[in-house]
C-alpha cells in the first residue's frame, strides 16, 4: 500500500498541472474534463484552490 503512495502523489501533481495549464489557455470544464478525463468536480476544486490566496 505504501509503495503505491508516491505514484499517486505523482498522479495529483500531474493532473493538477495539466488543470492548471488548460486553465491559463482559457479551455472550458467541459474541455479539460474530456482532456484530462477528471470529473467537473474535481477540476472545479483545483481551480478554486489555484485561485485562493
């Protein structure tokens, strides 16, 4: 269970990124949820958090 940790630490960083960059390139939900295959939910919740202080 452990060894699988990083992988998935790696995962979030990576699709937070990928979120984060289609977020700047002015895509819609709907683009970046088909791009990345994340839910709106989850795409909303990177957003909010990229944007707090």
């Amino acid at each position: 269970m452990i060894s699988g940790l990083p992988r998935v630490i790696v995962k979030v960083q990576d699709d937070t990124v990928a979120v984060i960059k289609m977020l700047i390139a002015k895509k819609s939900y709907e683009e970046i949820a088909q791009a990345t295959g994340l839910d709106l939910k989850v795409i909303v919740g990177i957003k909010e958090i990229f944007e707090s202080d």
